[in-house]
C-alpha cells in the first residue's frame, strides 16, 4: 500500500456537486482517491485516526443532508484494474468507473448481458452496494466475485454469495465492507444487436425519467412485494401516483410529473425540504392504502 499524505485531504468541501440530487451540505474532510492503492490508505487513515468515514460514488443515490456529514468522505474515482477476458467472457474492473464506461465497455466488446443497466447513473461500487439494477435484471445476477476491502484493513477476493444481494440490498448496507474491484460473467454476443438494445433502453428512460440537469436521485421509494400469486413487484410509483402524489411537492422539492416515484430538486431544494416531501407522500400511501413505503434513497449526513 501506498503512503498516505493527509496533507490532500481537504477541509468543508460541498457536496452538492457531487451528488445527482443537487443539494445537501459539505463534506467535514474530503479526499479523492483515484486507485485502489489511495482508496485503502485514505480508509486505513480514517480507522487509524478513529474519523467516521462515507465511502462516496456517483452520488446518485443520496440525500446528503443539509448540515453535510461528519468524518472524511473518501471519492472513489479509482481506475486502475480494466481487463476484459474474451475467451471466459469475463470483465474485471475497479469499482471506481462509472456502471456507464462497464456497460459500454462490454458492448464494444461483444458481450452481453448488461445492456440493460444502461442508464442507471453512479459507481460500479455504488451498484454493488445496492445491488442496482433495471428491465429484470440486477448485479446479482452477473457478479462472480469481488475484492474487498475489511474493516481490518484485510484485502479478501469473495464470490456473488458473501453479498447476499436482495432487491436493492446487500450486506454492505450493514457490515462496512468496501470494494476495490469485481469480475462480471457475461455472454457472447453481437455488438450491433447490444448497442440496438441500450438505444433502446435510451428512448425508454428518456421517456420517464427527468434529463441529468434535474435533481434527483432516481426511484425515491422500493417497489412493493408482488402481490399473492404474481411475481412481478409492484411499482411504488403506481401506488403514489393513485393518491395524487403529482400534485405535491414542498418548498424546492417536488413530484415529478411524468413518475409518481421521482422527487425532483426544483432549483433550490434542501435536504429538509426532499425528506419532509417523502415522509407526506409516505403519510397519504399509508392513509389510503395501508401501505407503508421505504426509502431506496440513503439519507445521509448529520
Ligand atoms: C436518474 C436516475 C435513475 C436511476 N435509475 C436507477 C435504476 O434504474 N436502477 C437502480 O438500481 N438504481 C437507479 N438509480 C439509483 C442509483 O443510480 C443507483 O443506486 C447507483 O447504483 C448508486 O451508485 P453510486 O455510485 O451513485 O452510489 P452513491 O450514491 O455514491 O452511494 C450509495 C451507497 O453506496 C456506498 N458505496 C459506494 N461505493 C462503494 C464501494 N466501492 N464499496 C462499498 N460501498 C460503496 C456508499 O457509501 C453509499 O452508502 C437511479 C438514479 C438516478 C439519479
């Protein structure tokens, strides 16, 4: 492992520009860690030095709160590791790159089988972590194994089932694991007919989903278990949008008009605002249909 030099850790750095929601409060120490050897030395620091650490991706899925978060925010921007096997069909990367640069990667190389993550903002880490997914098909159903990083400062390779994914879970939401890289199984297939796919999978999410300038954080709520005798979960954001969920908003936050389960950032949006916004909307599902919703969002922070 490299040698670690505090002197790159910055002091009150916001966070508003590094998450998708546009908002919260700044980061008490900030550091970027740009490979796996920085990443482990700026998180053996935080242990050493006994500071509360927040490993921070994309910043896709937070509401990072309005007094910002105490401790050293490490940014996973690590790159280092990018193999494509062609032969097993395989991809080993660094969970520093964005899910985007994988899933293009795999396209331009003729394999198949994660087009339909296409779209889905943030981290490979980040996806890992919540287990991302889209169109019938999550991370768990690709990961071979992973490396990761243990609270003891041990560096361990470990397969799909040491994650125990579930729907946008998996054990790194309550033992803080890190992962520095992961191995993806996929298919031989036709970079055309790929490509063909996640254009497709484009118009759709473009259809319904607010454009990257806007705010947000994606899907607000988890969709709903299926119902007795249906497999297919059911969407939070038609429960939402039955009880007029359209309609509301409070101070800069809002429901976004073309998905029932999208709170958007207006412009001037606080954390405090996103958060009382959700518990309303949480509030009336409960009121009218005895349901009670729950965060796919993190809130974080203070
Ligand atoms: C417009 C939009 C559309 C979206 N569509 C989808 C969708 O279709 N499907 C879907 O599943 N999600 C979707 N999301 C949500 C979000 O993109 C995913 O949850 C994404 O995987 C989060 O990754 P991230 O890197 O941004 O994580 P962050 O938001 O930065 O962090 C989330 C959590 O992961 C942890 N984490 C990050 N990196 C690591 C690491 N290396 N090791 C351990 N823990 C780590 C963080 O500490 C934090 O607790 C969408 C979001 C937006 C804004």
């Amino acid at each position: 492992m490299t040698e670690f030099n505090p002197e790159l850790i910055r002091k009150n750095v916001p966070l508003k520009d590094l998450v998708t929601f546009k908002l919260g409060g700044p980061a008490e120490f900030f550091y970027e860690a740009h490979n796996s050897d920085n990443l482990q030395a700026a998180v053996a620091y935080a242990r050493r030095e006994r500071m509360p650490l927040f490993i921070l991706g994309g910043g896709s899925n937070l509401v990072v709160s309005d007094a910002g978060l105490d401790g050293l925010v490490v940014h996973n921007r690590s790159r280092d590791i990018n193999l494509v096997d062609l032969d097993k069909h395989q991809i080993t990367i660094s969970s520093g790159f964005a899910l985007a640069f994988v899933v293009t990667l795999a396209q331009q190389n003729g394999l198949t089988g994660i087009e339909p993550f296409t779209g889905i903002p943030g981290s490979l880490g980040g996806a890992i972590y919540g287990n991302a997914g889209a169109y019938g098909r999550c991370i768990a159903d690709v990961l071979i194994d992973a490396r990761v990083l243990f609270p003891d400062g041990s560096v361990q390779t470990v397969p799909n089932s040491f994650f125990k994914f579930d729907y946008r879970s998996s054990l790194l939401k309550t033992e803080p694991h890190i992962v520095l890289s992961a191995r993806f199984q996929l298919e031989a297939g036709n970079c055309e007919e790929i490509r063909l796919k996640m254009d497709d999978i484009i118009l759709q999410r473009h259809s319904k989903h607010p454009s990257c300038e806007v705010g947000c954080a994606g899907s607000f709520f988890k969709n709903l278990p299926p119902l007795p005798g249906e497999d297919r979960r059911r969407a939070a954001g038609s429960v939402l949008e039955q009880v007029g969920a359209k309609s509301m908003f409070y101070g800069g936050a809002s429901v976004f008009q073309k998905h029932a389960n999208f709170i958007i950032n207006t412009g001037n949006a606080t954390a405090a605002d996103v958060k009382h916004l959700a518990n309303m909307l949480k509030q009336k599902v409960m009121n009218d249909f005895g349901i009670e919703l729950s965060e796919e969002v993190l809130y974080v922070g203070r």
